[in-house]
C-alpha cells in the first residue's frame, strides 16, 4: 500500500468507527482517559492540521507555528487544542475533520513517491526520517484512538 492509500485508508476507518454514532454518545468521557469521542476526535483534528503544516514544510523550512506547539510540548498541545473544541457540537468539531483530512490528502497526493520516501526531508523530524515514516506514524496514533472509540462503542 503507498502512502497515499494509507493516509486514506486510515481517515476511512475515522469516518467508519465514527458512522451512525448517537449524538448523545459524542460527550460521554472516559473513552480515552477523560476524553470523550468529541474529544478525540477534536485532538485527531489538531494532529490532522498538524500533518497538513508537516506536508508545507517539506522544503526543509523550519516547522510553523502550530507545529512548532506540538513538537515542543506535545501534552499541553493536546490539551489547548481540545479544549478550544470543548464548546462546539459534534457535528462541527467532525465536519472541521472532515475538511482538514480532505485537505491533507490533496497535499500528499502533490509528492512524487520518492520524495515521501526520501530521508531527512523534515529535519525537525530527524535526519533518517521520512514523511512516509510520519504517515505511518500518525496513521498508528489514529488507529489508537479509532480502537478506543471501537471498545467504547461496543459497550454502549
């Protein structure tokens, strides 16, 4: 499977575990610690517009803002960021996702597969990295969260 098919393949299986979920269930905690799936899905958010800065930087520039955030202090982060979500229904803090994802994939789908390959493109990331190795990674972390939800979901 390329990486293109993998980031895919992994905002499918959001979509799916997500599909036909009771409003009222979005808010319940506990899903992952004290997260509820709003939650959840409000930090995969962030990591989704973090990976889309990621997909900018890819010329060896220095890492944004945003990510900067991330790489420096990655819990406190998650924290901000899910907090500014706190307030929104389910259905916005799904749909902002949904065009994040979108948005991600058309960025990767602009690189030749030798450069999703090639190391030491993101030196923020490390030098024998690759953006391959960060899809794979991001792709794992969601993968993470989509069994929370999945665990969660069959016990409701």
């Amino acid at each position: 499977m390329n990486t293109v098919e993998l980031l895919d393949n992994c905002h499918l299986k959001i979509i799916q575990v997500l599909d036909d979920l009771p409003e009222l269930q979005w808010d319940i905690p506990e899903v992952c610690g004290d997260w509820s799936v709003k939650e959840i899905v409000a930090h995969l958010t962030s990591y989704e517009l973090a990976l889309a800065e990621a997909l900018n930087t890819l010329s060896g520039q220095e890492p944004p803002p945003y990510l900067t955030r991330l790489l420096k202090d990655g819990a406190k982060f998650n924290d901000e960021e899910v907090e500014k979500r706190r307030y929104r229904t389910a259905q916005h803090v799904l749909d902002e996702y949904n065009d994040i994802q979108v948005q991600t994939l058309s960025l990767l789908q602009q690189f030749p597969a030798e450069k999703l390959q090639q190391k030491g493109t993101m030196p923020w990331y490390g030098a024998e990295r690759s953006l391959n190795d960060l899809i794979i990674s991001h792709c794992n972390h969601a993968s993470e969260h989509c069994a929370q939800i999945e665990k969660f979901r069959n016990k409701s």
